[in-house]
C-alpha cells in the first residue's frame, strides 16, 4: 500500500497508518513525509494546553463540534492524555470519542511520550503535517502543562489557547513566566465555578505587567466546556487571532521560524546519529574515552579535531 498516495486520496486507514510510522519511526517514515509535504500549509493549527483536569478534553470535544457546525473539518492529536479520547478509563471521554469519529470530518488520535519528550515534539510535528496534508482544515493539538516540553509542543501550532481554571491558589504565579512566552488566548474554563471573576483580574493584572513587551494582548475569554457555553465566542476568537496572524504577516513569520528550527533539528539530530554510528563502529570512539580516561588527551582538543575531518 502506498501510504502517502491513498492517504492523499482521502483513505482514513493510511491516515492512521502514516502517524503510526512517524510515532514508532518506522524506515518508510521518512518516505511517507517527503511525499506528503508539499500538501502541508493550509490547516489552521491550534494548541491547547494547560493544567491537569482544566477540561482541556471537553473544550477540545466542543470545539471542534462548532468547527463542523462552521463546516470545517478538524484533526485532534492529545498528547499523552491522562483521561484519553479513546480506550481511556474515563467512560465520558469515551462516548464523546464515539460521537466524533463517527463523523468523517473529524480524525482524532493520541500520542505518547514513549521516548523522549524531545522526540515527541518532533513526531507531534509530523503528525500536525499529516493531518495537513490529508486536507483538514483545523488541526488541536491537546498538551497538558505550560512547561518548557509543552512550549515545544506547541510551537508547531499557529495560535495557542491556554486553559486556566479557578481555585487553583498560586498557581498562576507558578506558571507565569511559561505561559506569556506562549498564549495567544486564554480560557477560563470552569466558569460556573467560584473564583473566577478573582482569576480574570489576576491574569489582566498579569498581562498589564507585560503590557508593553506584548504585540498582541491575548484575551480572556470564559467557558464552561461541559455545557457548551462560551464556545461559539471562543471560535470565533481563535478565527479572528488567525485574521490577525494573516494580516500582520505574523503567520509567514511564525511558520519560517517553525521551518529554520525544523531544518536545525533535523540536521543536528542526522548529524549525531551519523557520527555515533560511524564512531562506534570503527571503535574510534572507544579509543577516544580511553585515551580521555587516562589524561593522555582531553576531550576539547579530541573533538576539535574530529570535528574539523568530519566536516572536510
Ligand atoms: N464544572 C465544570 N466541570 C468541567 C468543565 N469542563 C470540564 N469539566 C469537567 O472536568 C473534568 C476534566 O475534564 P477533561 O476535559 O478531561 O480535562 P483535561 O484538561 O482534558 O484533563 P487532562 O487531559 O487529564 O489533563 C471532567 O469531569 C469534565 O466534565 C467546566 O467548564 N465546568
Ligand atoms: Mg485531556
């Protein structure tokens, strides 16, 4: 089967099994992301994240229900969800996963940090393009946390959404410096719970703080996920973000960026498997530990050298 031919004639299956081949780098990976990768560019990518139980999930669920309400298709990749979309212990979670994918329109699946979280940002990367290519227009990405991992995460997205809720205590002070590096939009979700007027001062306080380091003051909006309120403004907020990225030449200049630490990534990670492969295999490289060991060489002046025959 060629994956990357039926996945771009709108098969579900290669679909599936091309992410399957990034997430397990399986040889015909690379392949596979050569062929799709001049289709890749059109969707709208959105990155969820924040703490634990916010009701990322249920925000994601109701999301992308109004993207199809607005006639759009939509991608879903949760990465490593603690309640899963699917064959999670969570029962809620499951049906709603049921609800989705028995709409065409919508393709949702899950990630996990098996190896690596380097490795995963990556993968998450090629997952976003897949999606890409198979023609949806909006592709979520769900991440729990706001830490320096999640920031890695969600630089494949355009616009990223981060979900607060009410009564978490110091935790926005906790996640301060994480976060304004990454959310164009927050949500406080959990509305309907006490706190949440004492939570949407304390971020405004926080934004004006920043105020001037920031080009785009990113709202606030409120939901309550589970009842499907506030969603429909808060689509329509992600929409007018994406306006303003296309406007401003924001976009062009996210996605270079994206493109520059892609290639980086990629040469430095092809580099080092090459030399390791190399090194360890002629024996060179445990020659090189010895010598180190025994002080007849330091490692600065040995790896100088190698360095300067391996670029000749
Ligand atoms: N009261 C209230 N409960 C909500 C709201 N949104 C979600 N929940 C509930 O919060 C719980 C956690 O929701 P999830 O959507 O699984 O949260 P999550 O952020 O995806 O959780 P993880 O992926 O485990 O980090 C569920 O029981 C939801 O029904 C809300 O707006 N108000
Ligand atoms: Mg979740």
């Amino acid at each position: 089967m060629d994956i990357a031919k039926e996945l771009l004639a709108g098969s579900r299956l290669a679909l599936s099994r091309a992410i399957t081949a990034v997430e397990n780098e399986y040889d015909e990976a690379v392949d596979i992301m050569k062929k799709l990768y001049p289709h890749t560019g059109n969707a709208y990518v959105i990155g969820i994240t924040g703490p634990p139980g916010a009701g990322k999930s249920t925000l994601t669920d109701k999301i992308v229900k109004e993207y199809r309400r607005l006639g759009k298709t939509v991608g879903v990749i949760a990465i490593d969800p603690t309640s899963p979309f699917s064959g999670g212990a969570i029962l809620g979670d499951r049906i709603r996963m049921n609800e989705l994918t028995l709409d065409e329109g919508v393709f949702i699946r899950s990630m996990g940090t098996r190896g690596s979280l380097g490795g995963l940002s990556h993968k998450t990367a090629d997952a976003v393009k897949i999606m890409d290519a198979a023609g949806k227009d909006v592709i979520i990405v769900e991440t729990v946390g706001v830490g320096q991992s999640e920031v890695d995460i969600v630089k494949a997205a355009d616009t990223t959404l981060v979900v607060v809720v009410p009564g978490l205590g110091d935790d926005i002070q906790a996640i301060k410096a994480g976060i304004l590096e990454i959310a164009d939009i927050f949500t406080i979700n959990k509305a309907d719970r006490d706190g949440a007027d004492k939570l949407n001062v304390e971020l405004e306080m926080m934004l004006d703080l920043y105020q001037d380091k920031l080009e785009w003051r990113p709202p606030i909006k409120r939901t309550v996920a589970h009842r499907n309120e506030g969603i429909a403004e808060l689509v329509q907020t992600l929409e007018e973000y994406y306006g303003y990225l296309k406007e401003t030449d924001k976009l062009t200049e996210r996605r270079t960026e994206r493109v520059k630490a892609e290639v980086l990534a990629m040469l430095e990670e092809n580099i080092g498997r090459y030399v390791t492969r190399t090194m360890q295999s002629d024996g060179e490289f445990e020659q090189m530990v010895q010598q180190i060991q025994k002080r007849e060489a330091d490692p600065y002046t040995l790896v100088a050298d190698l360095l300067k025959r391996l670029l000749k």
